[in-house]
C-alpha cells in the first residue's frame, strides 16, 4: 500500500473540516487555524499542481465547459440547502448564477468562455462575507465536485484557486 505524503494527510484533513465544519465547529480547528491550513496546503502542493497544469490544463481535466456547467449547477443546489449560504442567494437568479459561475470558472482555467458577470469585489461586497462563510462555501464547492465525479488532484487544484481569490470576496 502506498503511504500518504503530508501534504496528501492535510489535504484529506483539511477537506473533512471544510465539508464538516458546522459539526465540528466546538471540537474542531479554528476558522482561522483552516484558513491557515488551507493556505498551507496550497502553498506546499503549488509545485505539483503546476506540474499537472504543464502537463493538460485544468480546464480540460475537468472535462470542458459542459462538465463545468454541471459542477456550477450542483454548486449552486448545494448553496440553496447550506443555512449559511441559502439567505444570500434570496432573489437571485440562480440558473443565471451558475451560468455565471462556470463561465468565470471555465475563463480562468484554460477555457475560451468569456466572463460577462460583475468583477468579484463588486459582485460579492454586498455580502460581508466572513472566513466562516468562505469555508462552508468551500465545503459545497468540494462536495459538489465530489457529487460531479472529479478526483481529490482536481478538488484540491479548483480549492486552491478560491483561496487564492479569498481576498476578493471576504471583508471582515
């Protein structure tokens, strides 16, 4: 049996509290020890992710536009049923949302889509969204993948990508 490098054993780690987080929230790590841990992860696997991405881009590994429109609306499902999430989306248009979020996607990894939806600090400031909301965002965006068929390198690689957005979108 293949042993698990560290990273591989945080990554899995990390994964778990974003999917459980709200279980886990009087025993687990910190929002904030999650948010280092992410980063973390990200930092210690950019060398293999690069690797991947040289080797067939991620929009191709995830199975072009099509796939990646499946991914948004699970997304998007996923969203409308996490109690933290559901009360933003409250007059959304929400095929139109996922639309959007697959096109940004599909546009920043490889795809030819083109993005026409807000810039994400004008689409998200509205929101005050927290670290907390971040991770239980993140923890739909894995179990939506996961629902969709990707692989744990996928998960991690599209992961990643968000942390490096997180900026962008969380305020306090």
């Amino acid at each position: 049996m293949k042993s698990l490098t560290q990273t591989q054993i945080l990554t899995t780690g990390l994964l778990v509290m974003l999917i459980c987080g709200p279980a886990l929230a009087d025993s687990g790590p910190s929002t904030a020890e999650q948010m280092a841990g992410l980063q973390t992860m990200c930092d210690e696997s950019a060398s293999a992710r690069e690797d991947r991405q040289n080797h067939e881009s991620l929009y191709s590994r995830l199975g072009g536009y099509d796939k990646i429109l499946t991914f948004t609306n699970e997304l998007v499902r996923l969203h409308l049923q996490n109690p933290t999430i559901s009360p933003m989306l409250k007059g959304v248009d929400c095929d139109l949302l996922a639309k959007h979020v697959a096109d940004f996607a599909a546009a920043g990894i490889g795809g030819t889509a083109k993005y026409t939806g807000r810039p994400m600090v004008a689409a998200h400031a509205h929101l005050d969204l927290t670290d907390a909301d971040f991770l239980s965002a993140g923890g739909d965006v894995i179990k939506a993948m996961q629902n969709t068929g990707y692989q744990q390198n996928e998960i991690d690689e599209f992961v990643c990508i968000l942390v490096s957005l997180k900026d962008q979108v969380v305020f306090k």
